[in-house]
C-alpha cells in the first residue's frame, strides 16, 4: 500500500514537470526523490502529520516545564538577606520597640577582643545604636554573620541590636582600647575635677586606678587632681566569664599661678605719694591689676595714684601660659597702713627654767621671751633655726615666744635666724626674716 502512494506521488510530481509525457523512472531515481519529497513536506505546515513546527512546540514547552520545577520559592527564601546596617544611628532606639539589649561580654582569646551577644528581633531590622556616630560595620558571609567593629563611644545603656536577617543572632566584637573610657576632661588647671565613665555591660565589675595613689570600685566615679602633672588612669574590667581586661586614658594637670603682690611705701600717704605695686607672682606670664579706683592696668609692676584719700580694694589676677588663672584681693589696702609686726634683735632667757613661752606686757618686762610687737595681725606663724638649719621652735599663736630653751635645756648663746608668715586683718599677706643673738647673764 505503501509502495503505491509513493509511486502514485512520484507520477504527480513528474506531472507537474513532464505535462502529458509518461515516463517511468528508475528505481535508485525513485528513492532520491522520494527523500526530498519527505523533507519538504517536514519542513512545512500540515496539521495532519508529525513535522518542523510540532517538534519546536515540544522543544519549548520542555524548557518551560524545566524552569518551572527548578525554581523554590522557599529555597528563594532562605538565600534571600538583608543587608546589616553600616551605621550607627542616633539617636538611641526607643524602648517602646521590641528590641534585645545586649549580654556580657564573652572574650575571644583568638582575636583579642571583647565579644558581646544579642538575640536578634526577628520582625525588626539588623540595627546597631550608640550615642555617637560609628564606623562602618563588616559584614562576613563566612563567619556565619559574625561582624566586627570598632565603637568609639557607647552609650550607659550599652548597645542595641535589632535584627531582619533572619539569624537567630548576631556577635558584636569591640576592640580593646581607650575608648572604654569616658573622661569629661582630659586636660587642664589643678585642681582639675574629673568625671568618669565606664562603657561596659552591666553585669561585667571594673577597678579604677588613677595614678596618685587612689582608685574606685564605682562604674561611674569622678577624681580630683590637686597636683600638676601626667597622669595614666587606668580601667580594669572583670568579665561575667571570669577574664580581666584593662583599658587607660592620659590625663594632663597642669600647674596653677600664684598671685601675690606688696604695695610701697608701707605708710602711703594718699593722694600725695606715688604707689609702687611689687609683684611676686609665680608661674604667671600674664597679668590684670584692678586698682579699686575705676582703673586697670596689664604692666607687671605697675604704679598708680590715687585722686583723693579713701579705702580701696586692690585686685591682682595671674594667668599662666595654659590659661590658669590666680587672684589676690586685698581689702582696703590703704586702712591697714597702722598694721605691723616687728621683733627685737636680742633677749636674755631666764636662766630659773622654761616658761613655755607665754607673755604679756607684765609678765615680760625683764624681756625673758623673745616675741613681735603688733599691731592687727589675723593669722600667724613663727620659726627659730639654729646655725646649722635646725628648726628648734614653732608658735601658730602671736601670745606665745620662744622662751630659749630646746627639749628643756638653755639654748647655748648665739645668733638665730627666724622667719614669719601671716596675715593681717585687712587680708594683706605678710612674710618676715630676720636673726636674734640669744645672751646669757
């Protein structure tokens, strides 16, 4: 049956060649044609047979299946992260949201650092938040999200993680350095006042020592530092985990001025005589004088007169070349012109025994005592030294003397240097020396 629609077709087809001429072709003629014949009917359209245009519809579909069953949703899912946040924000979250605080710190040896761990929200997104911008966080797909950064200040609070990643956590390693520290000042003018802070967790204890001698136990402390110079305070922190970390900042003190000055002639009269003010200032490269008359001066030793006679407040303000500041006031300077103390050059002790050194105009007319005269002295101080620098008497009290004798024995005859100090009811300071020869009957 085959074989006669072949045969048939081959006669249409030298039909259409030939017109009404009957030829017959050869058998190997035959099976060439009927080849091409075939491949032309392949190549075009026929809904009725198998050809090119059915085999690329299969081709396509098959591809279109193939995708399909590929692809997961849910494996999509998974792979899909969201990016962890390169910030610091600020302000602090609020803790209205849901939110995880961060727990102890836990180290690790192998990197040197402090690691603190926090679960992460999962409704939230991956968010670190501090008092102060930070640097960028690195984010490690090797380290199954592990991301180190270094803080340079954190808040009391601590941090706070919100996570969208997906991850049941996220470890956050802090460096070990200074930066566990906050000082309110780190340089200035003794006595320089100092707050501390502390940064870390709440669980962890810590020790402060502060280079003077004195430490704290307090997460938050503050010091005083009374004396200039550089000082290494120095945090140590004790873990939850039972590790010891430290961490230390500088502080620097530097030395305060001191103000004095003395005013000459001793017994100005105003508003004739010309006053000299003599400076004594010390560690002071600056100086503001206020003459209590409406005037100023910035000279260093400056002098002034005054239009009429009255009771003026001098004023001297020091300044040191860091900006330290150091005043001295004296109250009518003028008023106290009658104010003095003076001493002998000589006495002779009682050779009966010590006295203790007490006196009055009537106990002490033999001069037994050697004592000041007086006139409005506040605050006193008095020392004898011998030849060889040896302080042998003291009296903070103007009514007690030296009665010339040391540990109970007469003291041998001879010169003796004394100096004095103190103040004068009108606030002016006042500083004395002088010798006194001690003679034996």
């Amino acid at each position: 049956m085959k074989d006669k629609k072949e045969d048939k077709a081959l006669r249409e087809l030298f039909q259409d060649k030939l017109g009404t001429a009957e030829v017959i072709p050869a058998p190997s003629v035959s099976k060439a044609l009927m080849r091409k014949l075939t491949l032309r009917r392949f190549l075009h359209f026929n809904a009725t047979s198998f050809n090119v245009w059915y085999a690329g519809g299969i081709v396509i579909a098959g591809a279109l299946i193939a995708v399909v069953l590929s692809s997961d949703p849910g494996k999509n899912e998974q792979t899909k992260q969201a990016p962890v946040s390169t910030k610091f924000n600020t302000p602090l979250i609020n803790k209205a949201e849901k939110e995880e605080t961060v727990k102890p710190a836990v180290r690790d040896d192998a990197e040197n650092k402090i690691v603190y761990e926090a679960k992460r929200d999962e409704k939230s997104g991956a968010e670190i938040t501090s008092d102060e911008d930070a640097t960028t966080i690195h984010h490690d797909q090797k380290t199954n999200g592990v991301t180190s950064v270094d803080i340079p200040d954190i808040s009391e609070e601590g941090l706070i993680i919100k996570d969208k990643t997906g991850r049941n956590n996220i470890k956050i390693a802090v460096k070990q350095s200074d930066n566990l520290i906050a000082a309110s000042v780190t340089e200035g003018c003794a006595p320089l006042k100092v707050i501390f802070k502390s940064m870390i967790p709440p669980k962890d204890s810590c020790r402060w020592i502060f280079d003077d001698g004195g430490y704290s136990t307090d997460r938050n402390t503050e010091w005083l530092f009374d004396i200039e110079g550089e000082y290494k305070v120095t945090l140590y922190v004790f873990t939850a985990d039972g590790k010891k970390i430290s961490s230390s900042i500088d502080i620097l003190v530097h030395p305060k001025p001191v103000a004095h000055f003395e005013i000459t002639p001793e017994d100005a009269i105003l508003p004739d005589d010309e006053i000299i003010f003599m400076n004594y200032s010390t560690n002071a490269v600056k100086y503001k004088w206020d003459f209590g008359d409406g005037t100023v001066s910035e000279f260093f030793e400056p002098r002034h007169v005054y239009s009429k006679y009255g009771d003026y407040d001098v004023q001297l303000i020091a300044f040191s070349e860091y900006g330290c500041t150091d005043s001295l006031v004296v109250l009518n300077v003028f008023s106290g012109s009658g104010y003095f103390v003076t001493f002998p050059n000589a006495f002779i002790p009682n050779p009966n025994g010590p006295s203790g050194g007490y006196y009055s105009p009537r106990s002490d007319e033999s001069a037994f005592v050697f004592h000041p005269v007086y006139s409005g002295v506040a605050d006193y101080q008095l020392r004898i030294f011998s030849r060889l620098g040896i302080m042998i008497f003291e009296s903070n009290d103007i009514n007690i003397g030296w009665d010339g004798y040391y540990k109970g024995a007469l003291s041998e005859s001879g010169v003796y240097v004394w100096k004095v100090r103190g103040k004068y009811v009108s606030g002016e300071q006042f500083t004395k020396m002088g010798d006194v020869t001690l003679l034996k009957n």
